[in-house]
C-alpha cells in the first residue's frame, strides 16, 4: 500500500508511537485524521500532520462509530485504519477484575471496536487495510505482566483472524509488533523508569518508518526489532525450551532491576 492521498486515522495519536505514525504517514502524502482521548495532545499532531484532530475513547465502541462516521464524512472513505492505543498495566493472575476490564478495553476491544466501525464500509467497496500496533508481547510473552502478554495475544488473533476471513473481500492487515520502544509507557513519565527493555529499544519514528515500509509490501508482521522474527520462530521449534529460556531471563531481568 501506497499512503499518498489516502485516507487515513490513527487513534492514541497524540503521543509516543500513534504521533510518530501520524507524521510518517503525512510526509508520505496521506491525509492524517488524528485520534486521541488527550485531545490537546491530539490537536498538536493534527496541527502538524496538516488534518483533523477528533476526541475519542477507544474502549467505547460508540466513539469508534462516530469517529468513523466523522472521518468518512470530512475526508471521505478511509483507506487505513490504524488502531494504536494501549496501555500497561503489571501484574499477574491475581490482579484485581478492574485492571484486567480496563487493560482489555483498550487493547483488545479497541480493535474489535475499530473492525466492527469500519469494515462494513470497506468490505462495501472491496478495499480497505487494518494496521494495529500490538507488540512482541503478542507473538512472544511479557514479563511481569500478565495483563499486557494476554491482551496482546488476543490483539493478535482478531488480526489474524480478519486477515483470513475478509482477505478475499479486498482486506489487508498488518500488525505492528515492536519490543522496547522509547515512549512514555517503556521510560515513565520522567524517563527515568528501569527496564531491561531499553537495551535494544528503538524511537518511536524508526517504528513508523518501519510502518511505512511494512505496508508498502503488505506484511502481516511488522517488525521494527527483526529479531522478534527468529524468537518467534525458536519458540515454535521447541516450546519447552523456549519457556526455560524465558524463566532465565525473568530471573536475570528482576536482578538487573533491583
């Protein structure tokens, strides 16, 4: 997919990797429908990417409808949906209902919301692309949170899911799937946070770049960290080993914390 003179929206847009998409996406010539719950901050990328800023809550489906519907009716039909919004939450089984309501609502539900908003219209005229940010959580697992590896795995089964029952209608689907990325949610809101993410984490540009060349070749994964590829792959080899590799390096990482 090419972006010059496409319609496109990205939701959580007003920071961190959703801002970075929406920019990448303007200086390839799309016209950029900026979303966020943070609308000041949604003003601010919309102002740069030279399009609209709309308020939006992903986890309510009837903001995602009217959010479509007010796209469509100012920009005309979307070619590209880009469903970025998430948060993190850490913990495990025992986290309260709350946490595990609130996190799912927005990421998973989001994109259920965003499908169910805008396929019909796509499907109506046989074209139309999904781009969701998920992470590497959703193909590998996320330590120490429980919460955030599940979400992801159900963030990328809808994909996957959609990329197979609507590819014949004209869908494509992509997902995103970066490790640590240097925004808010891996560095804090001092840039101060310890992770064992942050070695090998990238900007949140070279995931939009990264975007930008994942969509031109229509790749179900993108991958801004190639490595995930070959992770992936080993865990699908020899689970069992992979899962001991991944006890060692819970271990490691909750040393280096400390």
């Amino acid at each position: 997919m090419h972006l010059q003179d496409k319609t496109v929206v990205v939701t959580g847009a007003g920071h961190g990797i959703g801002r970075a998409l929406a920019l990448r996406f303007a200086q390839e010539g799309a016209r950029v429908a900026v979303s966020d719950i943070d609308y000041p901050a949604a003003l601010e990328t919309a102002e740069a990417a030279s399009g609209p800023a709309f308020p939006a809550d992903v986890s309510s489906e009837a903001d995602m409808q009217a959010l479509t519907a007010a796209v469509t009716q100012q920009l005309g039909p979307i070619d590209l949906f880009c469903s970025n919004a998430g948060i993190f939450i850490e913990g495990g089984v025992d986290a309260p209902d709350a946490d595990w309501d609130r996190i799912f609502a927005i990421n998973y539900r989001a994109h259920l919301y965003a499908a169910r908003a805008v396929l019909p219209q796509m499907t109506a005229r046989g074209e139309g692309y999904l781009l969701q940010v998920v992470s590497a959580a959703g193909l590998l697992t996320q330590i120490g949170s429980a919460l955030y590896a599940v979400t992801k795995h159900a963030a990328l089964a809808l994909a996957e899911w959609i990329a197979v029952e609507h590819g014949h209608q004209g869908i494509r689907v992509s997902c995103i799937c970066p490790q640590g990325v240097r925004t808010r949610m891996l560095l804090g809101e001092e840039g101060n946070k310890e992770s064992f993410l942050k070695a090998g984490s990238v900007s949140a540009e070279e995931v939009a770049e990264a975007a930008v060349e994942g969509l031109r070749d229509e790749r179900f994964l993108i991958l801004p960290h190639p490595e995930v590829a070959e992770y992936f792959r080993r865990k699908a080899a020899d689970y069992d080993r992979w899962l001991r590799g991944m006890r060692r390096l819970r271990a490691q990482s909750q040393t280096e914390v400390r």
